[in-house]
C-alpha cells in the first residue's frame, strides 16, 4: 500500500543527502590528527577517509536490488542505522584496523541511504516536484561538502576521534523518517508501469539487455562519472594553486572550497524552476561552457580574489548537473529497475573521484599544477561536445 509524503518527508531526504557527502568530509581536516593517534603513515591515514567510498561502489547494487524487491523505507532506514554504528564506532577506537573496518560498515550505509532517497525522491514526488526535490538533494550535498569540513575541523580541536560523534546524527534522524518517510508501494507484487507503459513484471530483465535497449543510461552515467571526476580536479589540486598565489592556511583553503559547495547549493535550489523554464539539456550544456571557462581561468588565475572565479563557476555547473542525473536515471530506467539503475549512479560517482587523481595527477611532477586545470578544461570541451552530438541524435 502506498503512502504520501508529509510535510516532514522532504526535509528528512534533504537531511539524509548531506549525510553521504559528510561521510569522507567531516574528517578531512583531522587526517593529521589520525596519523598521530593510531600510529600509521600519512598514506595508511588517508585510507582512513576513502575506504568508504570503496564499499559504496561494491554495495550499491545489492542496496539497488533490495530497493527494488522491498521498496526504499526499509533499506533507507536500515541504512541510517549501519551509518550510525560504522561512522560513531570512530569514537571508542584508537587502532587502525578496526577503525578502517568501521569505515567500511559506514560504505555500507551510505550505499543504501543514497541509493534509498534517490528512489524514495522518483516515487514520492512527480513532475516539478520531483525536479525540485532532486534539485534540493543536489543541494544539500554541495552544502554539506562546504560545511562539514569545517564542523569536522572546530571538533578536531577538542579530539581526532571527536569528529567521529556527527555520524551518530544519523540515529535522531532514522527516528524522524520512521514517522516521515512513507511506504510507497514499491516491491512485492506490485506491477508498475514505465514510460513506454511496459509493466514492471515483463520489463524486469537483466541489466545489459536494458543498457542495449536504452544506450542513454551509458551516457548518464558518463556524465555523472565526469562531473564527479572534475570536480574531484578541483578538491585535490586547487590546494596546491592556491598554495601557489600565497593561500597556504587550511582556513584559507577552506574557504575555496566552502565557496565552490555553496555556489553548487545555490544551483541545486534553483534547479526545479531552472529546468521548468530551459529544460534539462540546456542547463547541463552550460554547465560544460562554465567548466570549460572555469578551467580556462584556473590556469591563468594570479591573486586570491581571481582565484574564487574558477571554484564559483565549477559549483554552479555541478549544481545543475548532478539533478539533471538523476531526472534522467528516473526516465529511461525501467519503473521496477530504478533502484538498480540508481545505484550505478553512486557507483559512477565514486569512481570518477577515485580516478580523478590517478587521471591528472601524473600531469603534475613534469608541467606544475595548472596542467592539471588545462587538461580538465579540454575533457570539458570533449564533454561538450560529445554531449551536443547525443542530443542531436
């Protein structure tokens, strides 16, 4: 039987999407802190942030399947309880491995809440709701990158496992969703029916034959994985820019990163009424022409006041992309599949931020920093490009 969302629905799903972007970002800051309080390297630190993005690709598309077969409510909330347990488990260990296998209960739990508010979103909302609340969700993550380091930053000064408590946020929250997050009536028996009015019984088939069907999925997914990957340019490298112009305070730092997540936050709530006047297709081209300009910038860029330029335009372009994801996962997946085809949607993501350094990063020893920037602006014009070629056909 299928529920409504209340008025409490949406603003729970918003909550939950800044809790995904919070799982590496809270801790950023107290990777020194870390180092130092388990007794490892600073590369054997560093896992300590990136494991979970690992198990975020390997679980999400069992996360998928289990949505599909029960519907979101139950993995959702399942999910924020795993959150809860691997992230907070950081507060009563000191040793390394067990605190990176906690980190990989915690991949667990993001795999099901992200994939979870992305169909709870596709089958509690429609039309412009729905493009608002993924715009909202879009938002709330490039909020959530900008705020959170610093959250994990002010508590890192009381303690390195301090930071690890705001993963515990999560247990008020499941309580909320409990009475807020509705049944939807997906799972079970229940035959839907897609766009091309096929119900969900005969349309349910293996993921290659839907992929052959629908090659535009593979290309969502391109565009996720890029986004992701030239945004991921900009959190591992403008540092060493900006490092270059004379911003060498973490604080400083922060605040170019802080500024290119709120610009993003600012185009994910404008995304519904954006989309409603333009469409989606338009707005994810000039997201490619703002990557292209932001990049472009980036290489030239000489004080600390034209240094905001290129982080502000690169937030606006993943704003308007990352909804436009999803709106199109929503169309071209079939309806009883769109936990499965969401779910490669994290799995693009992650893995465009795990190659972004290995992609740019040897560019960096031979050609300095800004290769790194001109390089990410021609993948922006190839984008363009191959993208302007698609819609055509």
């Amino acid at each position: 039987m299928r529920d409504g969302p209340t008025r409490a629905t949406l603003p729970v799903i918003v909550a939950s999407a800044t809790l995904t972007v919070m799982a590496g970002a809270v801790l950023g800051p107290v990777v020194p802190g870390i180092q130092d309080g388990v007794g490892v390297s600073e590369s054997l630190a560093g896992l300590i942030i990136t494991t979970h993005g690992a198990f975020i690709v390997l679980t999400s598309p069992i996360a998928g399947a289990l949505i599909d077969r029960y519907g979101p409510r139950r993995p959702y909330l399942a999910g924020l309880g795993i959150y809860a347990i691997g992230g907070g488990a950081g507060l009563f260990i000191d040793s390394f491995l067990p605190l990176l296998a906690s980190r990989a209960v915690l991949g667990v739990g993001v795999a099901f809440v992200y994939t979870a508010i992305t169909v709870l979103i596709y089958d509690l909302y429609r039309g412009d709701r729905m493009d608002r609340a993924l715009g909202l969700r879009s938002g709330a993550n490039s909020a959530g990158a900008a705020v959170w380091p610093l959250v994990g930053g002010a508590l890192g000064v009381v303690s390195w496992q301090f930071p690890f408590a705001v993963y515990l946020l999560a247990v008020p929250l499941g309580v909320v969703a409990l009475a807020a997050i509705p049944n939807t009536g997906r799972g079970g028996s229940d035959v839907a029916t897609d766009g091309d009015g096929l119900g969900a019984a005969t349309e349910r088939s293996g993921a290659l034959g839907v992929l052959r069907r629908r090659p535009a999925l593979l290309a969502v997914y391109l565009l996720y994985f890029a986004a992701n990957a030239l945004l991921y340019a900009v959190v591992v490298f403008y540092p060493q820019l900006l490092t270059g112009i004379g911003i060498d305070s973490p604080f400083g730092i922060g605040l170019y990163l802080s500024a290119n997540g709120i610009a993003g936050g600012v185009a994910g709530v404008l995304y519904g009424r954006l989309k409603g006047q333009f469409g989606a297709h338009p707005l994810v081209a000039v997201a490619f022409g703002l990557w292209i300009v932001a990049f472009a910038l980036a290489t030239v860029v000489a004080s600390p006041l034209e240094a905001f330029a290129p982080v502000v335009l690169i937030g606006v372009g993943i704003g308007l992309v990352f909804p436009s994801t999803f709106v199109w996962v929503e169309s071209l997946a079939p309806t009883a599949q769109q936990g499965q085809f969401g779910s490669y949607v994290a799995m693009a993501g992650y893995v465009g931020q795990f190659v972004s350094p290995v992609a740019f990063g040897p560019l960096v020893a031979p050609f300095g920093v800004r290769a790194v920037f001109a390089a990410a602006a021609l993948v922006a014009v190839v984008g363009l490009a191959s993208f302007a070629a698609a819609v055509r056909r």
